[in-house]
C-alpha cells in the first residue's frame, strides 16, 4: 500500500480543501475530490470525483466538473460542463505557475517548458 499524504484537510467525506477554499451552501460536492488554495465554487455548481480543482479557480454559478482536472487559475464559466479531461486557461495557469514558483522553469505563449536534464 501507499501512503501518499493529501494536501488540505477532510472538510467532507472525500473531500479535501486547501485554505481558503470555499462554496455556496447549494454546491454539490462526491467525492474523492481536492480543492486547492482560494477554490470558489459558485452557486448551484457541482463537482463528481475524482477531480482535483486547482488553486484559484473560480467555478462559475451552476457549473459541473466531473472525473476532471481543472488546472490553477482557470475560470469556468457560468453554467459550463466539464468532464473527464483536463481544463485550464493556459494564459491564467502560467502566470500563477510563475507567480508562484519562480525559477522553476520559464514560461512561454502560456505553456511551461520542462526543466534541462543535463
């Protein structure tokens, strides 16, 4: 078995949040889900694990992500459904990325390039 320890804390059955994180009290959340850092799910809105929502998202009034990946920063818009993939906003995504770990690899047209292995 492997122990790999999940960020936040358990704020629902399967549902872990980061700080900050928070949501309308007609959200609904099935877990196993993660919500990062500053999360806002909106009114209405719905998430179905797995998912993992990345810091700074902001999920728009009755909005779904389902079996997803929503990369930081992103904004979904109102009434989106997003399933089964990986979704971001890859101008948002790079500047938080650089924003917050600067040095760890250069950004360009909004995409991170891989660190040199020399």
């Amino acid at each position: 078995m492997i122990d790999v320890p999940i960020p936040g804390v358990e704020s629902a059955p399967r549902v872990y949040s980061e700080d900050g994180a928070r949501w309308a009290p007609d959200v609904t959340i099935t877990g196993p889900v993660l919500l990062g850092r500053n999360v806002r799910l909106d009114h209405g809105s719905t998430v179905v694990g797995p998912a993992v929502i990345g810091p700074g998202v902001d999920l728009g009034r009755n909005a779904t992500v389902m079996r997803a990946v929503v990369l930081p920063a992103t904004q979904v818009p109102e009434g989106a459904f997003l399933a089964g993939g990986i979704y971001a906003n890859p101008q948002a995504t790079a500047a938080f990325l650089a924003a917050t770990h600067s040095g760890a690899g250069s950004y360009e047209r909004g995409l991170a390039s891989p660190p040199r292995c020399d």
